[in-house]
C-alpha cells in the first residue's frame, strides 16, 4: 500500500531552489543495459497540483530509479507558456488551458491532451480569533474582490455592518495562477479580473503564513493547503444563494467538493501532456502510473480523488492519443 503524506516545506525548498524539486536520479536515452527505463521528465505549472505530482513521482521512483522526473511551480500561467513553448513536457494546471495559450502551442506544433487528475475545492479562510465571519455569500465575496472594490471597500463593516470596523487584510493567489483564474470567474463573474492591493503570491504557503498570523486577514487557496494547516486557519462556510438547493453556507470539505454542493468554488486539476513528449517510454509510463494511483495519493496530501471509472476512461483516452500522435511504439 502507498503510505506518503505530503510534506509542504517541500515546496518551500522548491520555490526557493528557483521553482524546481529533483526528485530522482537519472541516466541518459530512454533505456538502460538491464532494460530499465532512463532518462528525464521535466514538469511545471501549478502549485496547487504540485502536491499531487509530487506524491507520484516520488512513488514512480520506485518503479522506475533512474528516471530523473523535475517539478517546477512557477503557476498555471507560467507552466502553460513554458508548454506551449515546447520547453517541458507536462504541466500541472488549476485550470484549463485559454485560447491564447492554445494558440501558442499550435504555432510551435505542439499538439496536447488534457487530463483531469483530482477534484479541488478554493478555500476561504480567516484567522482563529476572527469571531465574526461564521459564513460569507458570493456576493459578499465580489464585493470585497471586485475592481471597484479598491480603494473603497476598507473595513469588514462595510460587508455587514455588524462585524469590526477594521481594515480587511486581503491574501490571494497570485495573476499568473489558475486558482487566481478560477476564482476569479466565480467570485467576480470574469477571469483576471480584481482589485489588486492585495498580497499576492504563487507560493500557497506565503498566503497560509499571512492569513494564520493577523486576525483581520481573509484569504483564498486550494484545499489541501487549508488541510495541512488547519489548526492555524479557520475556514469559512460559503453561501451560492442558490435558492433553489436550499443548502444555505457549505463548508469546503472531501465530501462537500465530491458531491458539488460547495458551489462555485469546487474545480477539477489537470495535467497536460505534449504529444512529443509521448514519443518516449518513460513519459508514457510515468502518465500511466500517475492515472493509476492519482486516486489515492491526491486524496493522502488532502485533495478529492475522481471516482475509479473516471481515473480509467482517462487512461484510455490517454492511450488513444498516444495511438494517434504516432507513438504507439512508447506504450506500455
């Protein structure tokens, strides 16, 4: 049985190795003299799918030793153009890929496949001592994150006028992340769009930190990040105003994300793969056993796996295009 938990100073080390993580040895080509598979995996993109993809290229290494697999964590953004570059060869992502982002890869012909790999849910989070947030609409949301909020909404008062006349501290995800692109389009109704005197960062850890040490910050992150610091944060129920489920404020939770009732902030990851990546075994043996055991690893470092027949049909449609990019010699 695969037994990790993630450890999240391993993407402070990451980030501050200059964003990548060398996660095993390597060898040259793509096949050693006994057969084994050689040779290097270069990864990118999201923080808040590096957890996962940490957690099964740490397993992979077991099975394949001297298969050097790098992950990097310079943002959905970021990983999106160094793909649609061709500069590696598989990207975590928050989100799914934009036009414009699609338009580069085709220019440097670079074909693709999306791959959803676990189910996430954005996390509004305050400090402990806050004693008056015990829930907040999406309306009270836009209202604090919307262009027009800067400058004018200052003080947790103006959202109710029953909590403190105080400053509200803002931590968010950074521009060049999917998360920031997500939320983004459910709170304030357009992508890339909100007030910007925030603190912004890429690093989910730097927004834990900010949010868990002043007790007038509010914040948004991936779940897993809540998970793993939870006796520091407080999460806040959220409220669709939905009236036709009638559920009122949900809490982000396993269950909540899996059966969509915490709505609109539950949200599929991905990773990408390139075609010319597929061309080599070790790739396609890495995305293979990524699809086989993303259920429970995503799951132990605090994300929502996919039903079973999800993980399946993906790794069918997976061999497909495999089969169809002209690569079926790299199947396994």
């Amino acid at each position: 049985m695969l037994n990790l938990r993630l450890n999240f100073s391993r993407l402070n080390a990451a980030l501050a190795l200059g964003g990548v993580l060398l996660l095993s040895a390597c060898g040259g080509g793509n096949e050693g003299a006994n057969g084994d598979l050689t040779g290097n995996i270069q990864i990118d993109g999201s923080s808040t799918v590096y957890p996962i993809t940490e957690a099964v290229a740490e397993e992979f290494r077991n099975e394949a030793e001297e298969v050097r697999v790098t992950v990097g964590v310079s943002g959905t953004g970021g990983g999106m153009k160094k793909f649609s570059r061709g500069e590696i060869d598989i990207v975590n992502a928050s989100r799914s890929m934009n036009a414009n982002e699609d338009e580069l890869a085709k220019s440097n012909n670079i074909s693709y496949i999306e791959l959803p790999v676990a189910y996430d849910g954005l996390t509004v989070v305050v400090h402990p001592e806050n004693d008056w947030v015990k829930d907040i609409t999406v309306a009270e949301l836009k209202k604090i994150w919307e262009p027009a909020a800067q400058g004018t909404i200052k003080k947790w008062n103006q959202i109710r006028p029953e909590w403190p006349d105080q400053e509200i501290h803002l931590y968010g995800a950074g521009v060049e992340s999917g998360t920031y692109d997500y939320f983004t389009e459910a709170i304030v109704g357009e992508s890339h769009a909100s007030r910007g005197d925030y603190t912004a960062s890429e690093d989910d850890n730097v927004l834990v930190q900010g949010v868990s040490t002043d007790p007038y910050a509010l914040g948004f992150f991936g779940y897993a990040y809540y998970d793993e610091n939870k006796e520091k944060l407080k999460a806040v129920p959220v409220d669709d105003q939905n009236d036709s489920n009638g559920a009122g404020a949900i809490m982000p939770s396993l269950e909540t994300v899996k059966d969509g009732s915490y709505a609109p902030l539950s949200r599929p990851l991905f990773i990408y793969v390139s075609s010319k990546a597929t061309a080599r075994p070790e790739v396609v043996q890495f995305v293979n056993f990524y699809l086989d055991n993303a259920a429970q690893l995503s799951e132990e470092v605090g994300y929502i796996p996919m039903p079973a027949e999800k993980y399946e049909e993906q790794k069918q449609k997976f061999q497909q295009f495999v089969g169809d990019t002209g690569s079926s010699d790299a199947k396994q």
